[in-house]
C-alpha cells in the first residue's frame, strides 16, 4: 500500500508542475511535507509556485486554473499548492 501511495501522489505532483508549467509563466517551485521525508505512504504533496511577475491565473486555460484555485487543488489533485 505505501508504494502504491508514494507513485500516486508523485503522479498528482508531476500532473500539477505539468499544468503550472503550461503557462510559461512557471519559475520556481518548492516541495516540502511529508512527501520529502522517508515517510512510506505521504499523504499529500506541499507545494510553492513561483509565478512570473506578470503572471494573471484567470488568463490560463481552463484546466491550469484549477491549481491556483485556493481550494479545488487540495480537493481534486490532492496536493496542497500556494503560489506568488
């Protein structure tokens, strides 16, 4: 089970730098939690975005919004995400 956990939150955490980093606007990003630990079966991924300067969210494509949504990222991708 804890591998199995570990594969599918790496998955959540590759689907949501795909989708921040569709917008071209992507700089950094930062992970830390339980995730980054040696905990077997992480149950989520914490994640910082650094946006560009110019970054506006409510311009990406429908599908990229949804990470920078405040709520919808922890509820669907699982994956806590805060972002500048």
């Amino acid at each position: 089970m804890g591998a199995r956990r570990q594969v599918e939150v790496t998955e959540r955490l590759r689907w949501v730098l795909e989708l921040a980093g569709r917008t071209g606007q992507l700089r950094r990003g930062f992970i830390w939690g339980s995730y980054i630990t040696n905990k077997i079966a992480p149950n989520d991924v914490d994640l910082m975005l650094v946006m560009a300067a110019d970054f506006r969210w409510e311009l990406c494509g429908l599908e990229a919004q949804r990470v920078f949504d405040c709520t919808l990222p922890e509820q669907e991708l699982g994956a806590t995400v805060m972002w500048v």
